[in-house]
C-alpha cells in the first residue's frame, strides 16, 4: 500500500500533467483580452467533452482527473490539506474555481459539516457540482472575479 505521501506526490504529478493537457487547448486571438480568452477556451473545452463522452466522464475529465478514482482521491488529499491547516466543523469554505465540485465531494465523503460555497466560470460544472452535492451552495460567474 502507497503512503500518503507517496499517494499526494503521485497526484500532484497527474494534476501537473492534468494542467500540461489543459494547457494545449489555450490559444490567442487577437484583439481578446487574455482573461476573456482563457474563459472562452475553458468553456469551448468542456463543451467538447460534454458532446464527446458520457456526461458523468466529461465532468471529471474537465478539472483534469483521469477517472473517478484520481478525482475523488485528489479530493480527499485537498481536504487532507484543509484539515491540517485548521480546517473544522462548523467554518465556511469559499471554493473559487470549484469547477466539478472535487473538494465538495471529498469535503462531504469526509463527514465534514459546514457551509460551503463555490464559483466558477463554466455553468455546466457548476450545475454538476449542485446537482451531485446537494446543499452546496456554487454558482458561475461569467468574469474572472469574485462574488460575495
């Protein structure tokens, strides 16, 4: 059996080729700003997967998880990291770029109670995010800014 340190070194391997694969799907166009661009490409990606696999498939596949295993595992070592920085019942989490709702799951596989919050710029994950974690309370935003 894996330590949990050898489990987190090889997640954050897959989570930094996760983000090289990422990566390849960000283009330029001229007369965009960046930002504006970086959600449209984000968007158009998540809509490929949506139209190319099965729904529950895309939305693992569009925060860079290879398959429910390493999504739920990834999460559980972000709670591992909340939980050793002080994280207890009772506190609010405020989840910015919660995408697919990873931390949510963990956070809930984990028993832990509090008020959860997240936002992201694709509707579509935050919609799956709601959906497989009822009582979260996420919502997409269609800037890169925050909402209180």
């Amino acid at each position: 059996m894996e330590s949990k340190a050898g489990r987190a070194k090889t997640l954050a391997a897959k989570a930094l080729a996760a983000a090289r694969r990422l990566r390849s799907f960000i283009r330029q166009d001229e007369g965009i700003d960046f930002s504006q661009q970086s959600i449209i490409n984000y968007r158009n990606h998540v809509g490929r997967l949506l139209a190319e696999l099965p729904y529950e498939e895309a939305m693992i596949r569009a925060i860079g998880a290879d398959d429910r295993a390493s999504f739920d595992a990834f999460g559980d070592v972000q709670v591992q990291v909340l939980r050793h920085n002080g994280l207890r019942d009772g506190m609010v989490i405020y989840d910015v770029g919660c995408g697919s709702g990873r931390t949510a799951a963990a956070l809930r596989r984990e028993g832990w109670k509090g008020t959860y919050m997240g936002h992201d710029i694709v509707p579509e994950l935050v919609e799956y995010l709601n959906r497989s974690c009822p009582g979260s309370n996420a919502r997409a935003h269609g800037e890169l800014s925050l909402l209180a």
